[in-house]
C-alpha cells in the first residue's frame, strides 16, 4: 500500500482531515492548522482500517465455517 502524501509539498504525509483524503506533512499542517490536534494521525486512520478489515475477515471466516457446518449435517443425514 502506497503512502499518503501532502497536498502541499508531496512529503510524506503524517496528519489528514477526517473525512477526507487531505493530508498535510507535519510541516505543512503546522502552518496551515492553527491547532494540529484537530487533525487525525495518519497512523490512526491506518490502525482504524485495519482493525476494521480485520473485524469484517473475521466476519466472512465465521461465515464460511458455519456454512461448511450446515453442509456436512446434511450429508451426515
């Protein structure tokens, strides 16, 4: 997976608006933000997704193994 970028400079970016795909390097959100704490850490938003991914494989291993159960009931029929 790529990283994200700022908008400004094309740095590596460390902070995005919430809802947005506008990141800024810390730089940049220093002097276009005058409270950086409003934004959301990059590696926040990453650990989000991915706890989010990982909950919705968890779903979809879940599912497959409870419809692997019901297939063998009904050949064991």
């Amino acid at each position: 997976m790529g990283q994200k970028k700022c908008i400004i400079c094309g740095a590596e970016a460390k902070f995005c608006i919430k809802g947005t795909s506008d990141c800024y390097c810390e730089e940049c959100a220093e002097e276009n933000f005058s409270d950086i704490s409003m934004l959301v850490a990059v590696e926040e938003e990453v650990q989000t997704l991915k706890r989010l991914v990982d909950e919705k494989i968890d779903e979809n291993n879940q599912d497959e193994e409870d419809s692997q159960d019901r297939s063998y009931e009904d050949e064991s029929e």
